[in-house]
DNA sequence: CCATATACCTATTTAGTCTAGGCGTGTTGA
DNA sequence: TCAACACGCCTAGACTAAATAGGTATATGG
C-alpha cells in the first residue's frame, strides 16, 4: 500500500504498514464480498486517494488470506459481463478481523503514547 | 516492534507497523539524545507497555538512520559509569521527521476513512 | 565470586509489499 | 472492422524492515 503521491505521477512511493492491507480487506468483504479488481478500487475510493493499492500486493494477499481460510472465493459473472472472482469473510476471517483490528488499535494506541510530548 | 503479549510469555507476537519504530525514535532524540538500551525502556515504559522494541530491530534501525545522516552518535560514559553511545538527531533527521510523521498522519487517515461504517 | 542488569552488536530468517511484467476479454469509437 | 483501452486475473523476483537468536563486555549487589 504506498500513499498516492500527488505531484509526480510515476515515482515509487515509499511504502508503509504492511498488515494494515489485510485489516482493509477483511472489513470490506465483512460488508460485501467483492471481487479483486473492485477492492483496489474501492479502498482508493474511500481513502479519497489517500491510498492506493498495488495489484501486486493485493493478489498474494488474498492468496494467503484463502490459503489462511480467512475468505472464500467464487468464480461468477459480473453485471458488467466479466469472470470475477469475487470473496468473501468466512467466520474464521471475521474473527481474525476482530483481533487484528484490536491489535492494530492497541498499537497505534502505543505509538501515539510514545509520539505524545512528554508532560511537565 | 511487537505488541507486547500480556498472557503467555514466551510466544512470538507477530509485527505490524514497520517503519513506526523509525518515527518513535527520531521524535525520541528530538526530545532528547539518548543511548540505544535506553530508547528500548523509554518505549516500552511511554508505550505503558503496549510496544516492545526488540533490540535486534533498534540497532540495525540505528545503523540505517546513522548511515542516512538521520542522526549522529557519540561515545560517552553514562553516570552509571558505563560506555554508551549516544544519539542525537540531525538537523536532515529533524526534516525527515517532519516527513515521515506526515505521511503516517496520511496513512492512518486514509485507513481509517476505509474502516469507517458506510454512511447511508 | 557469581548472577544479574546494563549496554552494545550482528547474521540469518521471515514476511509483506512493490515492481514489472503477462494474459484474456468485453466495449467503444474512429 | 479492428485497434485501443479498460477491466480483471495473476506471478516472479527484488527489496526492506523486523524478529529471532544468538554473542561480547562490564559494573554492581549479594
């Protein structure tokens, strides 16, 4: 996941927070499966481009996701007449999520106590 | 850095967040240079235990910054009569910060925009 | 004198992301 | 008609940060 840079359109943006792309896609199928392309679309979408997801992070991701038992996959036709795989959560994905999204907030709760200044 | 695991001891805490223990210590030596050891309980204790620097990802972290002029490092006798090196942040350190604090603010912002509940 | 805490460090492994492609198909418009 | 483009899937390899699992040395306390 690199923050979409605004200026320059092709330099490599640096990336950060690995982890967090599973945390956005376990959320985002818990309220609607969705198939890959649309993901990329849709977390670029929410962040208002902010961020933006490379297809080459997302694929092996959902590889290991389903490998992990954490989504499911369907083949299907889409209304735009296309083969999609679309996914969705399973309950052990939901209750992964759960936990990551603990740990996650844990953290940044962490980071943000160490960021804090310090008080007199 | 892992989030400190608060029942079994010995069991490996898996990471998120590379590149925050970065930021945590640039915004450390900007307060205050400090040695290495010392960063490690400062972020663990300022964390109230949330965080966990392991030293093996400090000191390679400290070459790399070291490395990149981000900071800069000094022998000293401690006034417990130790030899520690002491590191301060660099001006280029200090903007780099600037940076970096900047883009985690972007990237949590746009996570967060993505975990959000749809609004109706 | 020995255990422990302090204090530094590195080599190797592990894991996720990015880069940089490739492939096939439906739609659009020149 | 047919070429370009958007959609949609995917992978191999490089890169990088972090964790693991050590090692070394010295001051202090019991």
């Amino acid at each position: 996941m690199t923050p979409k840079s605004k200026s320059s359109s092709h330099s490599a943006a640096r990336d950060l927070f690995p982890g967090a792309l599973e945390i956005m896609v376990l959320q985002t199928l818990h309220w609607q499966p969705m198939h890959g392309y649309a993901l990329v679309q849709h977390i670029q979408q929410r962040s208002r481009d902010l961020l933006q997801v490379e297809e080459g992070s997302l694929y092996p991701a959902l590889q290991r996701m389903l490998k992990a038992g954490l989504v499911e996959a369907e083949w299907k036709i889409s209304p735009t007449n296309r083969r999609v795989r679309t996914y969705s959560i399973t309950p052990k994905g939901a209750k992964h999520l759960e936990l990551e999204v603990s740990r996650f907030e844990q953290m940044l709760e962490g980071i943000s106590l160490v960021l804090a200044p310090a008080k007199g």
